[in-house]
C-alpha cells in the first residue's frame, strides 16, 4: 500500500522557484551592467580613497579592520560551525521521529554555511579582477579591469572578485526558509535582512579599499542563487509517495 507523503519536507512550489530563478538572472544582468557600464565602483573607491595621505583612510580604522575584519567575522564563523555541527549531529542520529521539514531547514542552512564562502573562494581564483588598493589608480601597481575584460599581457591575475569576507556571513541568508513554506512574505523580508551582516563586512572592506561594491554584489547573488538552488534539490515533492 502506498500514501502521498504530507507537505512537511516541501519548502517552494515550482512556479516560485521558476519566479526566484528569473528573478535572479535580472539581478545578475543588473550587476554586470553597473560594474560593465557605469563608474560606480571606482566613484565609491574615490570617495574613501584620501589622495593627500595616498592611502584608503579606512584601511587600518578599528572599525573596518579589528572589528570588521577580526571580531565580526570570526563570530558568523563560529555560528557556521556550530550551525554545521548541529547538522553533522542530526545527520548521525537520524532519527526518524523528528520533523522532516526541521530537518530539511537544518540541511539547507549547514550546507550553505559551507557552500556559500567555499563557491566564492573559488571563483575567486578565476578572476582577473584587482583589489582597489592595488590599482595605479590608488598608489598601487595593477591596471583597473572590468569583468570578462581581457588582462593586459604580463600582468598577472588579481584574484579580488567576489567578495570573500563578505561570504563569510552571506550565507545567513538561508535562515529564510524558516519561515517557509507557511510564511514566504516573511521569508522574503528575513533574507533581506540576513543579508545586512554580509553587506556590513563587505562595505567594511570597499572603505579599506579591498574591494568594491559590484564584488560584494556578486557574493550576495551566488549565495541567493546556492540557497535557491539546494532547495529545490534538496526538498521533497508534493505527488511523492512512500511505501507503508
């Protein structure tokens, strides 16, 4: 005999994916754009750049570099780690009486918690792209490159884009299926703010001069775009049906 399994381990329906997933490719359009087509970054960079000192005047700051860089940072990285031991630990009891949804939220957010900086960290190593402060155009030696632009021959790879630090945090957005599938309002506007923390390191660093806006940018989007996808991997369907 079989039954339909409940919609306990069901997070989005299939048209919202699909909604998520356009909404997406405009956003990846629209940051291409500002960092192909526009000056924001550099505007941004000029504006925390002190020409005088020839220095970024936030580079050494408590604020951006104890605080931001040190103190911040390690602290969503000790709530990773307890996030994906918590899930480590769920994983080897399996205990088949506890909550499939609980335990498919509890998956989504470990597993981002490793996805999200491990996927940016690799990227990283495909980019061409230079850190602010080691551009010409700040007292360093690098030419200033816009995405997909070809390196000028011998200069080396910057290795600056995405934005790391910020990963270490942006995969809080993931917290946001907590409140699905019964309250996808609320999940919206959790993602929005669990994405503050990542946005905070990353603007900490565009003020040291490490990196600029669009990096960020781009680090928000493949977190949005790994949380979006292990949920539609990961969650059951609704005409699925089990054995009894």
């Amino acid at each position: 005999m079989e039954h339909r399994m409940p919609a306990r381990a069901y997070l989005l329906p299939a048209p919202t994916l699909w909604r998520m997933a356009a909404m997406l490719a405009v956003a990846a359009l629209a940051i291409l754009w500002l960092g192909r087509c526009t000056d924001i970054d550099l505007a941004l960079a000029d504006a925390a750049f002190d020409t005088g000192a020839g220095a970024f005047r936030w580079r050494h700051a408590w604020l951006t570099e104890a605080f931001g860089h040190g103190i911040l940072k390690r602290s969503v990285t000790v709530l990773a780690l307890g996030v994906i031991g918590a899930a480590l630990l769920d994983l080897a009891r399996a205990d088949p009486r506890r909550p499939a949804l609980g335990r498919l939220r509890l998956r989504i957010v470990a597993l981002s918690a490793v996805s999200v900086p491990a996927a940016v960290s690799a990227l990283k190593q495909l980019s061409s792209s230079h850190c602010p402060w080691d551009l010409l155009r700040y007292g360093g030696d690098q030419p200033y490159l816009r995405l997909f632009e070809a390196l000028p021959a011998g200069v080396m790879p910057g290795q600056c884009l995405p934005a790391g630090h910020a990963s270490s945090a942006l995969w809080l957005v993931s917290l946001a299926v907590y409140c699905l599938p019964a309250q996808p309002a609320r999940a919206g506007r959790l993602a929005v703010l669990a994405l503050v923390p990542g946005a905070l390191l990353g603007g900490f660093q565009q003020l040291r001069g490490a990196h600029f806006m669009t990096h960020t940018l781009w680090s928000a989007w493949i977190a949005c775009a790994i949380v979006l996808a292990l949920v539609a991997m990961l969650q059951s369907r609704p005409g699925d049906r089990l054995p009894s």
